[in-house]
C-alpha cells in the first residue's frame, strides 16, 4: 500500500462531532457525525452534492449495523 495524507476537519472543534475528511489526490469528501448533529450537518455544503450516504448503528444486540 503507498503512503496518503488524511485531513480531518472538526468544524466545531470537538473530535466527537461533525468531521470532514479528505483524502489526498482524491475530489470526494467524507462527512461524519453522529445521527444527534444531522440538522446541524445537513447545513454543510458536502452534503448538497452528489454521493454516497451510509448510515451506522446497532442491532437490537449492540452489534454494528449498517
């Protein structure tokens, strides 16, 4: 694997809230936060262009689920 840069962006600067990272040599953007701050994310302008949307959380277990 070759060696990248990743930059993470913590607008609000709280490394639990809403991160912007970018990876170099690439045009996408990744926008993560908590389901809690959508309102607040939805507001960004990475998330008014095209892509894909994951959403995470747990099972009725505690397991990941995507």
């Amino acid at each position: 694997m070759k060696p990248f840069t990743l930059r993470l962006f913590f607008p609000d600067g709280d490394p639990y809230g809403l991160k912007v990272a970018k990876l170099g040599n690439w045009s996408g953007v990744g926008v993560i936060f908590p389901r809690a701050l959508f309102g607040e994310a939805k507001k960004r302008p990475e998330l008014g262009r095209p892509g894909v949307y994951l959403l995470l959380g747990e099972d009725e277990d505690g397991f990941p689920e995507l």
